[in-house]
C-alpha cells in the first residue's frame, strides 16, 4: 500500500553499511563475537553518510554527550585514532558501549537520516566500536596528561561500568584510586554477565589494564561489608568513598519449582557459563547443565544473553518465554534480531505458572499459561491479563530465570548510614551521587535499579567531578 | 597475588589442615563464617569454613576434606604454594548468646565447622556439651580441640572402632533420656546426620541450628545457586546463612540440589592427575 517513493538515482546515497558477521548457523557453536567490525573501508564509508548536522541531534540522544559528528568526521577522514580520543572525552569505554549500548533508542534514534523515515540512521554505535577497536589494536592507549598527586585517597566498591570510569577520572584528577571487588576478576556484569560472543573479555581486561598503568590499585576477592566495612575505609584514610556495587541480586518468579535442579538465575547461568568459563568444562573446573531443550523466561538482554548461551552449550531448542508482546521487549534490537537468526524461538504473551520435575528433582516441563495485552500500567505499557483456559506445557530440561536483578544489598545492610529508597537502591543525588552518609557517593545500577552501560558509566563521572570538588576543597 | 599456604598437615585419612595466610580475612572473621577459594586460574569456586584464626600472625585455618577436582588440587598445594584466591569473610556470623546449655553435635568433617562456634559458645558462657562421631576411628579429627574446649565430650563411632559404638544421634537420645537438660542443640555435618538430630531435638521442642552447605559460586547473594528452603521459603545460604532453624529446613531439597552435576565431578576427579612432584 504505502509504497516508499524511491528517490532518484541521482540522488542514490550511500545505504547504512552492514557488519560482516559470523553466520548463524556456524556462530551458534562457538562462543567467539558475532560481529567482525568494520574494516576501514567499510568504517569510512558508513562515516561519509553523516551529514554534519548544524545542531545535532545525537548528542542529545547520548546520555553523556559524545561529540557525534566530530568522531564521525575524523573517521571519514581516516584518522581512526584521533577518532576514538574524541569518543573518549566524554565516553572511557567506547569499545564496550560501541557493542552494547541500545543505539536505537539512544544516539541514532535522532540520527537526521532515519528520521526522514527514507533512510536509516548512521551507524553510530558500530563506528564507536570501530574507532575504538582500531586506538586498542594498532596505537595503544595513551597515557594522558595527570595531574599532580593530590594525596587524597579514593576507595570504590565494584569495578563494574560505573566503578571503573569513576577510577579513571579520579586518578587523572591526582587521586589515588582503590578498587575493592568482590569477584576474583575486574568488570562487574561486563565479566560476569554478558557473554563473550557479545564483549570479549579481552576488551574488558584491557579496560582494567589501562587502569592499573595510571596508576589505580585493584584488590580484587574483597566484598565491601564483609572484608571490610565503609566506616573502616574512612579510618584507613580514604578521603572519599564510591560506590558503584550494582544491581546483582536476581529475581525469581516465587512460582512452585523454582528450586528443581535444572533452575538457574540467569546471574547463575551466565556466570557459570562467561566468568568461569563452564563452557570450556573440562579444561575449566566449573560445571554447567547443558540442556537439551532450554527456555529462558525474560525479554531483556539478559534473557536474550540466556537463550544464546543455551543454543552455544548445545541445546537443541532454546526458547524465550515472555509475558507482554515483541514491542514491549526491553532487548536490544540487534540482540533480539542475532537471536531470532540464530533459531531462538519466542514464546511471546506467554507467562510461567509451574515448573515440572522428576522424582530425582530435576525438570521436566515448564507449564504456561496465554497472556492477552489489557490495559497499560505504570510503566505505561499494556498490562498482560491471562487467557482463561489457554494453559499449555512445553518440554524442558533446563529453565533460566531471566526477570531481572535487584540492588545487591551488602551495602545498604552493613552501613545503615546510606539511606535506600523502598526497591532497596541506594539514595543519591542526580548531578553528583552524594548519598545521605557523608563522603560516600554512589552511581549505576546501585542506584538507578538494573539499567545501562552508559548510564553507569556516566554517574561514575559525575561523581568523579563531585568527589573532586570536595577533595580540593 | 595469592595467598600462601603456611603449614598443611593430614588430620585423618584424606582430611586436612591448613593454616593460609589472609591477615585482613583473620582480623576480621568471626565464628561460623566462610571464605570462598579458587586454586588456580581454570578452578572451580568453593567454600569452606573458617575453623580457626591468628590475627596476630594474619592467618586462618581451614579444615577440608577431599572428596573431588578442587580439594584434591588443594591437598596437592605445598606448603609455601600459592592458591589465587580466597575471599571472605562470607556468611552471617553464629549468634552468639548464653543460653545456659549448649549441645555442639559434629559429624565427620563438619567437626571442623562446628569447633569454632562450639568455642565462641564456650566463651560466652555456656555450658557445652559436645558429641562427635565419624565412621570410624581412623576418620575422627578434633577430638583433643573439642575436648579442651568442652565441658563434656562424647565421641561416638558408626562402627565401634573408637569409644561409643552408635551415631551421634544415638547418643544424643541417650543424654536427653538420663534427663540431662539441653538449652539449644547445634548441629553440623553429613545432611542425614542433620536430619536425623533435627528429629530427635523436634519432638522434645529443643531449638536446634544447622549450617546447610549447598553448591555456591559469588557467595555474595548474586547468582542464587546456594538457594535452600527454610520454612517453606528460599533463602539465599550465602547471604541469609549459613546457619538455619534445623526445624525449618527441606533437606530432601538439599540433598537433591547437591547431586546436580554427578557425572561432572565424577569426570573431573577421574581425569585429576596430582603434579609429579
Ligand atoms: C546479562 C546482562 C546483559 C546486559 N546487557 C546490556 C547491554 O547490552 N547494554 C547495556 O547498556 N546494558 C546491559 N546490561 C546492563 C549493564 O550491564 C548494567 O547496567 C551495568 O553493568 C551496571 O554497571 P554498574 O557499574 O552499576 O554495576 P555492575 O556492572 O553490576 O558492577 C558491580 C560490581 O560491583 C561488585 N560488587 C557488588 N557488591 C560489592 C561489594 N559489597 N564489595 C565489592 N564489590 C562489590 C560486583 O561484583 C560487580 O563486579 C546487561 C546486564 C546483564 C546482567
Ligand atoms: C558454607 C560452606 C562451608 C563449608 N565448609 C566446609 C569445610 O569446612 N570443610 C569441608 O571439607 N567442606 C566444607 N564445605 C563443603 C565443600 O565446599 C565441598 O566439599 C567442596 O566444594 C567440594 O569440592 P570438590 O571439587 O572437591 O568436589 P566436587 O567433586 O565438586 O563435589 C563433591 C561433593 O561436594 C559438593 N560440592 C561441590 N561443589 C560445591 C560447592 N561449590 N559448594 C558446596 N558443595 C559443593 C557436591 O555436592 C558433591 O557432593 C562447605 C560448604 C559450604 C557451603
Ligand atoms: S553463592 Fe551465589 S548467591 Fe549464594
């Protein structure tokens, strides 16, 4: 009906440029990345289409403001590395938000070309990513310009997305940094969470590497609470604390059969499956169930992380299990798009009442019931109501709870200083983290409740500011 | 990084000590909390209880006894070795109060779990009575510790080869029919050994605590793989525990969720091959 109006072939532009990729059907057996990346050709060629907006729009769509058309410019004129220096103004880890930020609801929602509705957006994120890719592979990063040593001590708590740019602002600001994390390894949900098919935890290593050359100390086995407590990092001398412990605690439906063996969080799947490397088992000590056929009940990334994984370990069928429609799914869209090509199956408007198991308490059966769209909620998305009469069982041997995380609750528990609102996350305040206990501040999913990379990673900056400030004063 | 393995010793028949140095985890544990190791690079996460400590020489001591991949890799570290991790202190703390007096019953290795609570109890004043009991003579540990620590001490074996022939819970029943008073019962070992205490203390209303010892990898309440039942509820042993309401716990639960990946530790011990050394 709406045929688009083709434009003329004079004005024939460039389209958006494809990422050379791992086929689907070879990718689902290995665990390595999806996307290859650009090759400058393909990068400088995608950096032509930018139009160099007057008043861009993408900035204002990135929420922490990377000069857009400016690394876009640099990269159409093939100084790759000034590129990525220019990312890195404003955003420490372009290498990972190249590969995991949602672009499309960010940046290149307001990209100009797509707006039209005749083109699509200009590649932002796989241009990030690119620029990024080439500084680490063929430059290096540069040490920057320090300042002179304050003397003041900084502690922070986790070294995930927030923690790790709040270290890197405060020890080029002349602080000296302490990251204290819990894991035996650097990264928070980067390491742990999301898999090496999505971020290679080389990138993140070399993220934690760069840290340690500027000079920031990383105790890593020390969960803040349990090894030692905020109060106790005061009397050690830390002038200023930064918290950054993230949403880790995993959310379970409360429905029976939940704790058959077979069951897992997707925390425990994918940590298993990414941090101790499970898949590699037995070469690796730590095991994991493969199942057969495997459902995932979520439609986050997390859940769709879940189900790739699943299909990686050798499933034969991996399904997503999701309670609202394709339009409400919280993914990613090329997440949601990798998975549909590599044959993972969505049960949409579908909710979980019942897990099945055998008499040696493993799973058997997932018991489900039809969802039809009411009316919207608080969220303002339609509120899924069950169908009467539609319940229906699907064959399983493996379930991956994937409906989200809640604020991990060592802090807030130990130090009852740190007001937290009612969800459990800690209460800080906007432009600066400063929590209601003096001298700590706090940022990421800690706070915000299970969001994003990027965001994490902007409230490590502005506290980083914030702690500056205060330090100096 | 890692941490030095001080002193290793053999307490019993594939049942070691080992002092590790951790000053920071020394200084600040306290009865009933664990830590959480990795021998090396490709390990598996495990826990394991801390059984004693000596802030001043900034080590704690952990008790083990070998029964897959990652004890035997451990046993096989030499003393002045390294493993590469060891986090903790995890756990909630024993609730230590007086509560007149105590029973401390110890099966097999959890002797080793129980010493440091059974102390801490001592130490606030309780009168304790202490059972231990292995299968046999040669499996006993702590019976000198438990001994000094103990105001009486019955040690029982499965198979009468050491002083009382019967099972803990054997002698436990014996105590409560010669109408010896009992305030709380603690009781840590073998899951059926648990169970069976759990049922004697039930019917005569005593208030009894376990240490439950599911599959555990974070220890910090992130992946919910130590998850137990506790009156009909999950609780997250890592962060909720390691000590319960013995009247309260599904064991039956318990026990099947420790026999998830049979096949696996099976694979991993059999392809175990020790370093030469
Ligand atoms: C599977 C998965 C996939 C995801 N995919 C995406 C995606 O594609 N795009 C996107 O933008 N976002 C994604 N997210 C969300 C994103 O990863 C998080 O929003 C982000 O990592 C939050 O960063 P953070 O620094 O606040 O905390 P985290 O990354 O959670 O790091 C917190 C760190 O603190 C440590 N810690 C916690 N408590 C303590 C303590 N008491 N003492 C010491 N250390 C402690 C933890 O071990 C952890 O290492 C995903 C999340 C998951 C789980
Ligand atoms: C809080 C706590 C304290 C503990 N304290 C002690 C102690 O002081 N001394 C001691 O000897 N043992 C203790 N354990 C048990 C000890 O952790 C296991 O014996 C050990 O993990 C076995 O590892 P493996 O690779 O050698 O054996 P595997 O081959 O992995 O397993 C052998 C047996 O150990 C169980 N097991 C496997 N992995 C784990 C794991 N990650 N956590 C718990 N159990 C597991 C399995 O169900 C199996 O029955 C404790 C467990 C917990 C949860
Ligand atoms: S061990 Fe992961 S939550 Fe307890």
């Amino acid at each position: 009906m709406n045929e688009e109006i083709k434009p003329s072939p004079s004005k024939v532009k460039t389209p958006r440029q494809k990422m050379p990729e791992q086929d689907a059907s070879a990718r689902t057996r290995n665990f390595q990345e999806v996307p290859f990346g650009y090759t400058p050709e393909l990068a400088v060629r995608e950096a032509s289409r930018c139009v160099q907006c007057k008043k861009p729009k993408c900035i204002e769509g990135c929420p922490v403001n990377v000069s857009i058309p400016a690394f876009i410019k640099l990269i159409k004129e093939e100084k790759f590395t000034e590129a990525a220096r220019k990312i890195k103004e404003e955003n420490s880890l372009p290498a990972v938000c190249g590969r995991v930020c949602p672009q499309e609801e960010q940046c290149e929602s307001f990209c100009i070309l797509g707006a039209k509705g005749k083109d699509q957006p200009v590649a932002i994120g796989n241009l990030e990513r690119f620029a990024a890719d080439w500084e680490r592979e063929h430059e290096g990063f540069i040490i920057p310009e320090m300042a002179k040593p304050t003397g003041k001590k900084v502690a922070i708590v986790g070294s995930g997305p927030a923690g790790l740019t709040a270290a890197g602002d405060l020890i080029r600001r002349g602080h000296e940094v302490t990251i204290f994390e819990a894991l035996h390894k650097a990264g928070g949900v980067l390491v742990y969470g999301i898999p090496e098919f999505r971020l290679p935890k080389a990138i993140v290593q070399a993220e934690v590497d760069y840290l340690k050359k500027l000079g920031v100390r990383v105790f890593l086995n020390r969960i803040v609470g349990r090894s030692v407590t905020i109060p106790e990092l005061f009397a050690q001398g830390y002038g200023a604390v930064f918290v950054g412990s993230g949403a880790g605690a995993p959310q379970f439906m409360n429905i029976p059969g939940e704790n058959l063996n077979g069951v897992f969080s997707a925390n425990e799947y994918l940590t298993r499956s990414n941090l101790m490397k499970a898949y590699a088992f037995p070469d690796y000590d730590t095991p994991i169930i493969r199942g057969t056929r495997v459902a995932t009940i979520g439609g986050g990334n997390v859940a769709m992380d879940s189900a790739r994984t699943a299909l990686r370990l050798g499933a034969e069928t991996s399904a997503i299990i999701y309670r609202r429609s394709r339009t409400e799914m919280p993914a990613r869209a090329a997440e949601v798009h990798h998975a549909e090509e590599e044959g993972i199956k969505f049960e949409l408007l579908t909710l979980p009442v019942r897990i099945v198991g055998n008499d040696k308490g493993f799973v058997q059966a997932l018991e489900c019931v039809r969802m039809e769209l009411g009316e919207p909620d608080e969220s303002g998305r339609r509120r899924p109501v069950r169908v009467p009469g539609s319940e229906f069982t699907i064959e399983v041997d493996t379930v991956v709870v994937a409906i989200g995380n809640l604020p991990n609750p060592l802090i807030p528990d130990s130090t009852p200083e740190i007001k937290t609102s009612p969800r459990g996350t800690i209460i800080a305040e906007t432009d600066t983290g400063l929590t209601s206990m003096p001298g700590v501040f706090a940022g990421g999913d800690i706070v915000t409740g299970a969001a994003t990379v990027i965001l994490a990673m902007g409230a490590g900056k502005a506290s980083a500011r914030a702690i500056d400030r205060m330090l100096k004063q | 990084m890692g941490n030095k393995i001080i002193k290793k010793e053999n307490l019993a028949k594939e049942v070691v000590r080992m002092v590790v140095e951790a000053p920071e985890i020394a200084a600040k544990r306290k009865p009933g909390q664990f830590i959480i190791l990795r021998v090396n690079e490709n390990g598996e996460r495990i826990p394991l209880t801390i059984s004693d400590a000596d802030p001043g020489a900034g080590t704690i001591t952990l008790i083990f006894q070998v029964v897959g991949k990652t004890t035997m890799l451990l046993r096989d570290v030499p003393e002045g070795g390294e493993i590469s991790d060891l986090a903790g202190p995890l756990g909630n703390p024993t609730h230590v109060d007086k509560y007149g007096v105590v029973c401390a019953i110890g099966g097999g290795v959890g002797t080793a779990v129980i010493y440091p609570i059974a102390k801490a109890l001592k130490e606030a004043g309780n009168q304790l009575i202490s059972i231990i009991g292995s299968r046999n003579k040669d499996l006993l540990i702590l019976t000198k510790e438990m001994g000094q620590i103990s105001d009486r001490l019955l040690v029982c074996t499965d198979d009468g080869s050491y002083q009382i022939h019967g099972f803990v819970t054997d002698v436990l029943k014996h105590l409560l029919e010669e109408g010896v008073h009992i305030d709380i019962v603690y009781a840590i070992g073998p899951l059926p050994m648990m169970r069976a205490v759990c049922e004697v203390t039930r019917a005569k209303g005593i208030k009894t605590i376990v240490s439950l010892n599911p599959i555990m990898i974070d220890g910090t309440g992130m992946c919910g793989g130590c998850r137990v039942g506790v009156g009909g509820e999950s609780k997250f042993t890592c962060v909720h525990g390691p000590e319960f309401d013995g009247h309260q716990v599904d064991f039956d639960l318990l026990a099947k969720r420790l026999r998830v990946y049979p096949s696996e530790e099976e694979k991993a011990r059999s392809s175990y091959q020790p370093k030469p050394k």
